[in-house]
C-alpha cells in the first residue's frame, strides 16, 4: 500500500500513532491475546461495507479469519508470535500490516489503512491530488520515523513534502502530529486548522484539533470542532470520549456528556477501560454514586490488567471517604 494510505488517525494528547497499543484488553483462553483490528479509510472512517481479515502466523501456519461491524472493530484471538494481516473490503485495495503478538498481559492494537480500488485514483490522494513516487517515499520516511519515535526526524520530512503538496491535507494533518509530539501545540494547531481548512472533513484533524482546544480550555470551541467531528466519523469511540469530556467540561451538558461516554464504551464492546472509567466520572458527577460505583467496580472486574482499574480503585476508595479523587 502507498505511504499515504497507512496515514493513522492522532487525536492529540489522549492517543499515540503505533501499530501496538493498549487499547483491546486482552483474554486468556488457551494461553492466546486479544487483537483488536481497526479498519479505516484515508479520513479515519470506518468501510461502509464489512470488511474481511485474516490473520495469519509468519512462523507456525496459525491462521483465523473474521469481519468487522457495521460500527465495530475486528477482535480475534491468537497465541503470542508474529503475525500478518490483511484486509479485503469492497471498493478498496487489499491491505496489509505486520504485527507482532507479545504475550499474555499485553495488549495489541492494529489500524489498517484502506486506499481506493484501482482506476483512475492510481498515484493520487482521498482528494484526487497527485501523489509522486517521490513523495510517497518521503511520507514513508516521516510515518518510519514517527513508529521509532523520532519526531524531529519525521517533522523534518513531513515539512518538506508540505513544501512539495502544499494543498494536500493529509500532510498537513502529519506534520500537526510530529509537531505536537515535539511539544510543540501551537505549531501543532496551525497545521491541524491548515487541514482542516483544506479538508473540512478531516476527521482525524477535527479530532486532533479539538483535543488541542480542550487541553487549552477553550471548551466552546472544542465542543464545536469535535460535534463535526462526530458528523463526520460517527463510528469512532475516540471522537465520544472527546466529546464526553468537552460536555463534562462545560458543566451545565452532563447527560450529553454521559450519553457520549456510554456510546464510547458501547463502541468499544467494553473492552476499553478509559472510556469506562470517563462514563463513571460522569456518572458521579451527575450525583448518581451508586452507578459510578458500579461502573468502576465492573472495571475492575472485568479489565483488572487495564491501567484504568488501577485509577477506578483510586476512586472508589475516595468514595468510600467521601468522595473519588478528582482529576488534577
């Protein structure tokens, strides 16, 4: 696949670019984890069709096969090893990412990005903008970088094919990101509201975007972002969490704010403690203890190896003496 098709969505300061993270929880069901696997398009969208994934071992033969939903990422179950996986969905090319499975108390995430079918989109971007060999090769280079964690490097190449497509939003969505993990958010912003201003629809922008407004407290503003956001990829759990703690923030919106929380944990089939742990927040804010309480404790209960459980224990132990901890 192109480099620019492997673009990751990067919400801010809530979400790392990585092809493994910490946001499946895992099982343990004859010593295999839990993958979770995100399919999305160039925007940050999910198909609107199903897509089908296989998962196959590098070294053993192991091999499983499944279909996302409609609003639902694809969860298989393999022993720990390396791994290959690829993506087949209608009206995209075929799509592929290693992955490597580390063992039990682990989690792996994988976010497979899909490019248009064959045509007349060949070397062009989502926008239909020409995409050159060169370039491709320059946007590889900054995405390589951004996995190793250097971030001065891929800012440097990200800069330099902003220079070369100066009208290509997804570039400028990347170098927002290399420039945000150089904690550098006001550079950031002008590149996240350059594509957004290119590409209104940008999802991931949006996301980026009204993170960075939170974080500023500018919360009238981030509310606003982040509801085009929601119109534009309704399907990501990342975008309601954000959302919740907009709404959270505003103080006089706590049922939005709850509803978004519960679409986050719904979206995310429970699996994600963060989210959980926001709607229980939310919860006990509304003056209802006894659900937060349950909420948190289901937490526990279900995702003990997540940190969250560790943060919802904090809390209900505050409740016990009269209330959670708060968040700083």
């Amino acid at each position: 696949m192109s480099a620019l098709s492997r673009v990751r969505t990067i919400p801010g300061f809530l979400f790392l670019i990585s092809v493994q993270g910490s946001l499946a929880s895992w099982v343990c069901s004859q010593g295999s984890v839990a993958v979770t696997i995100a399919v999305r398009d160039r925007q940050g969208a999910t198909p609107a069709t199903p897509a089908n994934v296989r998962v196959y071992s590098n070294n053993t033969g192991y091999e499983v096969s499944t279909l996302t939903g409609a609003t639902s990422d694809a969860v298989v179950s393999v022993p720990p090893g390396e791994y290959t996986v690829e993506v087949r969905c209608e009206g995209y090319q075929p799509a592929r990412e290693e992955v490597r499975v580390a063992p039990l108390g682990t989690e792996t995430y994988v976010m497979v990005m899909l490019s248009p079918a064959q045509g007349d989109t060949k070397n062009r971007d989502a926008k239909g903008m020409v995409v050159t060999p060169q370039l491709q090769k320059i946007v590889a280079k900054g995405l390589d970088a951004m996995r190793t964690h250097d971030c001065g490097l891929a800012e440097k190449h990200f800069a330099k094919g902003v220079q070369m497509a100066p009208g290509n939003p997804d570039l400028a969505f990347l170098l927002g990101t290399a420039e945000f993990c150089l904690q550098h958010p006001d550079l950031a912003r002008r590149s996240f509201e350059r594509a957004v201003s290119l590409d209104p629809s940008h999802s991931g922008a949006l996301l980026a975007l009204g993170e960075i407004q939170l974080a500023a407290w500018e919360t009238s503003a981030a509310i606003e972002t982040l509801e085009k956001a929601q119109s534009v990829n309704n399907s990501d759990w990342r975008v309601h969490v954000a959302l919740a703690n907009a709404y959270w923030r505003a103080g006089h919106r706590l049922k939005d704010a709850e509803a978004q929380a519960a679409l986050a944990v719904k979206l995310t089939n429970e699996k994600t403690g963060s989210a959980r742990l926001l709607l229980g927040e939310i919860q006990y804010a509304e003056g209802n203890a006894a659900e937060a309480m349950k909420t948190w404790q289901k937490l526990i209960d279900d995702l003990p190896s997540d940190p969250a459980a560790a943060t919802a224990k904090h809390k209900l132990a505050g409740t016990a003496h009269g209330g959670p901890q708060k968040n700083p």
